[in-house]
C-alpha cells in the first residue's frame, strides 16, 4: 500500500509520454478551460451584474 502514489504518478508519466504532452503545456490547458469557464459564468451572470450596479 505505500506504494500507491508512486504508481499512479508512473502510471500518470507512461500515459502523458504516450500522447507526449509535457506537464507545462497541460498546466497551460488546464488555465485555458479555467479562463473558458470564467468567461461563460461571468456571461451567464451579466444582467444580474449590470442590474445589481444600476
């Protein structure tokens, strides 16, 4: 059992070396879709925000 992170984070580099994907580039995917949604909720949540300023 006190191997189990050591696996996954193994198992974690076979498949990120698999589709070759480097962690910098995934922490820069991953910041993308977090800005993605941002905007969405921010545009979902507009007209509230607008009537709550009037």
């Amino acid at each position: 059992m006190a191997n189990d992170k050591r696996f996954t984070f193994k198992f974690l580099g076979v498949h990120m070396e698999a589709i070759n994907f480097t962690p910098k580039e995934l922490r820069k995917t991953v910041w993308t879709a977090a800005l993605i949604i941002l905007m969405i909720i921010i545009a979902w949540r507009l007209p509230e925000i607008i009537s709550a300023i009037r």
